[in-house]
DNA sequence: AATTTGCGTAACTCACAAGTTACATATACA
DNA sequence: TGTATATGTAACTTGTGAGTTACGCAAATT
C-alpha cells in the first residue's frame, strides 16, 4: 500500500484539499458528489480524501456503498496549536514594546 | 531567477522552514548562523530564507556582509485567516448543537 | 441473474521542490 | 593589497507527491 500518511501541514498545502475542505464546510458530500467539482479524475479525489482523514480533518460514514465525507476538527486543532506558538511571540512583543513605552512614559 | 515563490500553505510545509521560524521566534539571527543548526548546506539554508522572506514569515536587516533575519508576522496572519474561517464553522456548530439541546429541554 | 453505480487500489508517468557542488561578489581584516 | 568571511546564484541530480488509466469488488437496480 501507498503511504499517504503526511503531516497536517502536507495536507493543507495542496490547493485541491484545500478546496475539499471548503466544499465540506457547506455540506457533507459523498466522493463522487466532491470530485464534480474538480477537473482531475475521481481516483485522483478519492486519493485526497484518504490523506484528508489520515492527518484527521475529515471523518467518513459509508452508507451503502457510498461514503459520506464530513469535516473533523483533530486537524485544524493540530494547525491551531502551532500557530498559537507565534501568536504568543507577537503578544510578547507586544507586552515588550508596552513596557518599554512604559518606561520611557515613567523617565519623562 | 528561480521561482522560489511558494504560497504560506506550501511554506510552512517543510520541516526545516518550520525550524527555521522556531529559531528566529528565539533569536534574531545570521544565515550562516541558522544553519549551523542543519544537516544540509548553507547554500539549501539560504534558498529556505528567501522563501521565508518572499512569503512575507521573516525580514532582513543588511549589516555589512551578514543578513539578520526576524520573524514577520504577514505570512502568520493569511494562515490565521484560514484557520479563522474553520473556527467559525466549529463554532457555528457549537451553536447548533446548543439550540438542539434548548429544543429538547424545551420540549419536556 | 445481469447490469449499473460508487468506490478503492495497483502500476505507471511526470513535474517540481529540495538538495548538492562550483563559482561569483562584496565586505571585513591583516 | 591580499586574504578570509558571509552570502547569492547557476546548473545539476533526485526523491516523491500528484495525476493518470486499468482493473476489481460490493452494493444497488432492473
């Protein structure tokens, strides 16, 4: 078997998951019902959505034999904790500059 | 010229991009001191910078012969805006589920 | 029972990012 | 002035992710 096992800044920095993952945001869809939407084929689909669910940004209920893709948020949660990281770093330097404001207010 | 234009999804998708960013949050620092901390030639360090540089994640202050880079914070903000548009929908989500349960309670 | 539909997977091609080495250039230093 | 240092870039190789087609299988339909 295939690896299809990247890491969730992999997984987002491919356009057309991207886009999966916008199409899924207005409503659950089946994999034929996402790959419409896209000029490559179906197998070319199918194979995102494997990596999609594999970092954990979808979920999938098969009803019959047709699998429901659904946004999960495991993924989004993994993306958010490193951006908080520097999120934190610019807050920092924030506080910085206010203090040294601060000071300087206090020297005058 | 190369390319070396890449969007701030494919950006932070390499490893040594992220760890570069993680010693810049530390340190303003040189490029040949960043690569001091890798595996692979100064020149592959470089060519990350200008990535970095061009994806709006770091700027350059030229003194002398060296370059110091710093952490900027314009390639953080579209991936904040992304994830901002996922949040969202989590929270929206959320909501549902609470007017759901205010539904039921109601109704007993 | 036969056919259609929805999907997964194997095998392959191809583009390109990421690394290398070699060389060029500008600044600092002796 | 000559040499060492800090860096950029051109040219090349290579690994691999992303696409394709062909095929198989199970569930639905007739």
């Amino acid at each position: 078997m295939e690896q299809h096992r990247l890491d969730v800044f992999q997984v987002i920095a491919d356009p057309s998951r991207r886009q999966i993952l916008h199409l899924l945001s207005k409503d659950s869809r089946t994999i034929n019902s996402l790959a419409e939407n896209f000029d490559m084929s179906r197998p070319a689909v199918s194979k995102h959505i494997k990596v999609l669910y594999n970092a954990g940004f979808i979920s999938i209920q098969d009803i019959g034999r047709e699998r429901h893709c659904v946004l999960k948020q495991d993924g989004f949660k993994e993306l958010q904790a490193w951006l908080a990281y520097y999120d934190k770093f610019w807050g920092d330097k924030l506080d910085k500059l206010g203090a040294l404001m601060n000071d300087k207010m206090n020297k005058k």
